[in-house]
C-alpha cells in the first residue's frame, strides 16, 4: 500500500493516555514513511509531534461552545487542501466539528474514530459513531457502542490500547533507588505492599481497598494509593483518611500522590490491584503492571477482566466480594506465586493493527 497521509483529530495534547497515544502514533506513522497531521489546541505534546517529523495544525477544538462549531469552516479548508487519506478523530467536540466540515466537502477523506470510553451522555456521543469505521479499546466498548448505538458489529474493530514495553519493563530496581524509596517511606519496610494505582476518585474502588486492609495482618502487610487527588476531590481523600483512621489503619495506608516513578512502584509492590466499582473501559494500570512483571488482582468486569483472562486470570474476584479479595491476596502475594504471562497489549500490537485497519478499510471502499 502507498504511503498515507492521516490526520488526527482530538482537544488538546496535554497529558493523558490519549494525548500520548496520539503522540506515539504519530511518530510510528512518520517511522514507517507515512505523513502525519495532528489538529488539536497544542499542549505538551505538541512538541514531541514536531520533533518527530509530525505536523501540529492549532485551532481550539477543545471548547464545549456552540461558537466552535464556526471552526468547521476552518477545518474544509485545511482537508481540501491537504486532501488526507485518512481522519482519525479521537473525541466527540472535535467530532462535532468534523461533522459540519465533512457535510459540505466533495471528495471526502476516509472517517475512522477510536472510542476510548463508555460515554455517559449517549446524544452528544453519538457523533462518534457518525463515521465509516469506528475503533474500540476493548470488547467492553464494543459491546457498549453496539448496545447504545444499534452498530452493526462489522462497523467496529476491536483494538486494544498498549503500553510500552520499553518503558514498562522488567529490569532490576537500582540499589540507590530501593534505599531512597524505604528512606521516604519506612513504613513499608519488611511489609507485603498492596498497591492501588489511580487518581483519587469515588468510582476507582477506594473504599474496598481500606476495608480490605482492614481484614488482613497490619503488622505483615502495607497499603499504597498512588495518584494525584484534584482539588475538586480533596474532601473525598478526607473522608477515606478519616475511614482508614476508624478501620484503625492508619498506620497501614500511605497515600503517595502523583509519583514519576510507577514503574518502579509498580516493581516494588508484591500486588498491584484495580479495583474500580464501574467497568474500565480497558484498564491500562493493569498492563502496565504485568509489563513490570507484577502481580495483578481486579474485579471480574470491563477491560480489566478481559486483561487478567488472558494474562493473569487468577488475580480475578467476583465484583465486590471484599473476603474473597483478601483470600485471594493471601495466595497470590505469596512470594512463590507465579507472576503473569507475558504481556500481550503493546503499543507496537496496537499501532501495527490501527495502520493495518486503514489500509484494509482503503482498500475496500
């Protein structure tokens, strides 16, 4: 097939699994000697995407305003031309322009779009699904579009998100970096450390992880909650201080914030876990930890469920059942316990594939 030229289409380009995906995709795209446009508000990334050999076209495609609909105009202009093979969109207020733009264009590029979530308001969401092919991250999200949309299955290509494996690795912990970590955090010396790695937020299984420390031996095991906690979400890390302090675990629980440095956290931890109450429309700290070759125990539904089949099934608990996640943490934090397979979801497998489907749907218009 002849090279391509793709534009991507999503908000901004700070941080964010997305904002990196498209990032990385570019570079590859560029790599494999195809053209690569990305239209979005800037952002840290924007950068990256340059020195890459990619292209960055800004128009605010970020703002939830019926006045954005006016840069529909704007983005005719830059297809017609550029005339691209290929409209990757990425998120639904740029979908909505897109819409508008691709109306009153003649010779129309094809529209593929990734959904990376379950969206919660189905009409605005919709737009996401107006396309000739749409991408999902997991069989979650393709069972979710092919429900809330009525999609035929053959409108939609599973293709999982990926990790690197460069960066999610297995390589040995320096000395210097273990002493730093236990000089900072001494209380997690000669501790089995559970990790729960995630921003601070009510649906991401919080509250199960402090009632199942609560259940085991404080003097053998340490709780970890790695991520940031928005201003808007501080009251709630009050509220699980104050219920750790009255499970009487205190002691047992630190709360990190943000950390640089989730690989090595993710090695140092004998369980990493992913506990949230609503399916993850994939799960990425879950692959990013068995990339790590870490242990990974999460409740049986979304992505997650779907990751621990294939990789780690036994780290799987039935939804909720916080005495059987304690039994479970019991057999796997076992230092004798075989860690997962392999890691399978790689960015490279779901580059390789995203390049793949365009040439593939090219090639049957």
């Amino acid at each position: 097939m002849s090279n391509l030229k793709v534009i991507q289409l999503l908000p901004e380009l700070n941080i964010g699994g997305v904002e990196r995906g498209t990032k990385d995709f570019s570079k590859v795209l560029v790599e494999k000697g195809h053209e690569s446009i990305v239209i979005s508000n800037g952002g840290i990334f924007e950068k990256n995407i340059i020195d890459n050999g990619g292209r960055h076209i800004k128009i605010p495609l970020h703002k939830k305003s019926f006045l954005s609909f006016l840069l529909s105009k704007k983005l005719k202009s830059i297809y017609k031309e550029e005339k691209p093979d290929i409209v990757h969109i990425r998120s639904r207020m740029p979908a909505w322009i897109n819409y508008y733009a691709f109306k009153k264009l003649k010779n129309k590029p094809l529209l593929i779009s990734t959904f990376h979530g379950l969206y919660s308001t189905p009409i605005y969401s919709q737009i996401m699904s107006k396309v000739d092919h749409m991408i999902a991250i997991s069989e979650t999200v393709k069972t979710y579009i092919i429900n809330t949309y009525n999609i035929s299955e053959d409108n939609i290509t599973t293709i999982p998100r990926g990790c690197d494996i460069k960066q999610f690795n297995k390589e040995e912990l320096s000395n210097e970096w273990i002493e730093d970590w236990f000089n900072e955090y001494p209380e997690t010396k000669n501790k089995i450390i559970l990790t729960l790695p995630t921003r601070v937020s009510k649906w991401k299984g919080l509250d199960g992880f402090l009632e199942l420390l609560s259940k085991l031996d404080n003097k053998k095991f340490h709780g970890l909650i790695v991520g940031p906690t928005s201003s808007s979400k501080q009251k709630y890390l009050n509220i699980l201080k104050k219920k750790a302090s009255r499970l009487g675990i205190s002691k047992n629980i630190t709360f990190t914030g943000s950390r640089e440095d989730i690989v090595n956290i993710y090695k140092i931890s004998d369980v990493v876990f992913n506990l949230s109450i609503k399916p993850e429309p994939f799960g990425r700290t879950t692959i990013e930890a068995i990339s790590c070759g870490s242990k990974v125990i999460g409740w049986d539904h979304g992505g997650t469920k779907e990751i621990l089949e294939e990789l780690f099934p036994v780290g799987l608990v039935k939804l909720g059942n916080i005495d059987a996640l304690k039994e479970k943490v019991l057999i796997v934090s076992n230092k004798n316990h075989p860690i997962p397979k392999e890691n399978t979801f790689t960015s490279n497998r779901m580059i390789n594939e995203t390049i793949n489907l365009y040439n593939h749907l090219l090639r049957n218009e």
